[in-house]
C-alpha cells in the first residue's frame, strides 16, 4: 500500500465544525461532505455565540468606543446650545452626521472582527483575538465596500423592477402581481447569493467585487436554504424584541436593554454569516474550519 493510500485511509476530523489544534494537519481526501441546513446553521451559530459571548461582548464594547465618544460630545454640544455656552451659529448636522458614521466604522469594525472570531472558535482556537481586532481594523474598508455593495445591489434591483411594472403598466392585476413576486424573488435571491461576501473578503485574499462573485459562486444551490435560516432568525429576532419590550416598560431601563439586545442581535447576524461561510466552504469545496484558520492565521502575522 503507498504512502498516499496510507494518508487517504485516515479519517477527517470527528466533528464537521472543526476539531482540536491536531485537524490543522487535516488533508482534503473523497470524503463526502457534510450536509448544510438551515437549522443546523443556526444551532452551531448559537452555539458559538454562548460559548464565547464574553469575547463577542468585549469586541463589541471596544468597537463602539468611537461611537460612545462621539454621541457623548453630541449630547455635550445639544447641552451646552441650550444652556448658552456653546453658541448657536454651529449647525448641528456635522455632529449628527459625524454620529451616524462613528455608529456605521464601530458596526463594521465589529462585524469583521467578529467574522474572524467565529473562524477562530470554530477551529478551536483562542490564541488570536488581539491579533483578529488588528485583521477588522485593517479590512474595514474592504468590508464597508462590500457590505454596501451587498446591500444596495438587491434594493437596486427591486427599484428597477418596481419602476419597469410603473412604465409598462400591466394590463391584468393578475399579470402585477405575478411580476411583482417575481421580482421581490429574483431580489431575495440576490441577497442572499451575496450573504457571505462580507466574511469571504475578511478570511480570504479577495478584492472587493472578487469577494462578491466569490460569494454568488459559493451559495450557488443554497440560497433556499440561506433564506430559510435568515427568515426564521428574523422571526425569532422581532418575537424577542417584542417580549422584551413587553416584559420592560420603563423608559430608561428599556433603552439599555435595547442597546444591550442590539449588542446580541448584531453579534448573532455576524456569527451567522461566518457560519455559513464556513458550511459553505466545507460543503462546496471540503475545506475545514481549521484549514480556513490557517489561512487567517497567515494574514494575521504579516
């Protein structure tokens, strides 16, 4: 029996989700790959996000401390116009557009270096957190450009969709309603087969259009089931936020449990997207979380 013979018998990793720091030495063989779903998406993103949530909440609080700051010297300024030491000639439409970009950088800069933690915890590493905040700050604008990209794309082609039935004007309501469908369809799908550009040009070596095709080319026979976990996370999402809601009623407390439910929500939609991308890669390619950490791992010490 040949050597190669000897390395193709050795059986992958136990667990799909990645194994111990040993599976780094894991070799792509004929092994059929583990099947993708949409509640076995979720499950391993909850899972991931319990499992380190003390990390994911420290990465959001020292992401949004450029946001705190500015909303600080926002409140300031609104306080100091009213109570006449700051004159009333500054507009404030520089301080609350400074505000919502501040809001916008600590949202990206989170999402990619929670990208990169969820890589990490699935391959079982915890050694490269510092080192994971250095890859978000450093990929972020490739990461705006993406997530912007991803985002206006769909809604453009709505738009064009909507304003096309306008010029045509259908001669049945039968015949709107079928292309209105259609085209709230074609739009999902859109979304959803550039869901994981945003991880893709994180954890790869990508451009920015080369992270959106690369993620069309990745959800190519998943998109139903990208739509499916995002449509249930949705659900599950607004049932929370209403109960919680509900079960807080007082103004202030309300409010900082808002920003705390937001802290987990945005943590959980970029946990997902990375879990995806991760399922993705396993199934389309065979490639394990620990080879896709080795690759991150190179990119973190240059």
């Amino acid at each position: 029996m040949s050597d190669d013979d000897e390395r193709r018998e050795e059986p992958p990793p136990s667990s799909p989700w990645g194994g111990g720091p040993a599976s780094f030495d894991y070799v792509v063989d004929d092994a059929p790959a583990p099947s993708i779903s949409a509640g076995g998406v979720i499950r391993r993103s909850l899972e991931v996000l319990s499992d380190n949530f003390v990390a994911f909440f420290a990465i959001a609080v020292i992401c949004y401390i450029p946001d705190v700051l500015w909303s600080l010297y926002v409140g300031a300024l609104a306080v100091g116009m009213a109570d006449g030491w700051v004159p009333r000639v500054i507009s404030p439409v520089m301080p609350i557009v400074g505000a919502v970009l501040a809001w916008l950088l600590s949202g990206f800069i989170a999402q990619a270096v929670m990208i990169g933690r969820t890589v990490e915890a699935m391959a079982q590493r915890t050694d490269a957190l510092g080192a994971v905040f250095m890859l978000g700050i450093r990929r972020l604008p490739q990461v705006l450009a993406v997530s912007l990209l991803a985002l206006l794309a769909p809604l453009l082609f709505c738009g064009l969709g909507i304003y096309a039935l306008y010029v045509i004007q259908p001669p049945s309501q039968l015949f709107l309603l079928l292309s209105v469908a259609a085209i709230f369809m074609l739009t999902g799908g859109i979304a959803c087969g550039l869901y994981v550009a945003v991880p893709a040009v994180v954890v790869e070596e990508v451009s920015i259009f080369g992270a959106l095709a690369r993620s069309w080319r990745l959800t190519k026979g998943s998109r139903i089931i990208i739509f499916a976990a995002l449509f249930v996370a949705g659900i599950a999402q607004g049932i929370i936020e209403y109960l919680v809601g509900k079960a807080v009623p007082f103004a202030m407390a309300g409010a900082i449990v808002d920003v705390i439910l937001s802290l987990i929500t945005g943590a959980f939609g970029a946990t997902l997207g990375a879990v995806t991308y991760v399922r993705l890669r396993e199934t389309s390619e065979g490639v394990h979380a620990s080879a896709l950490f080795q690759g991150l791992s190179a990119r973190l010490k240059r």
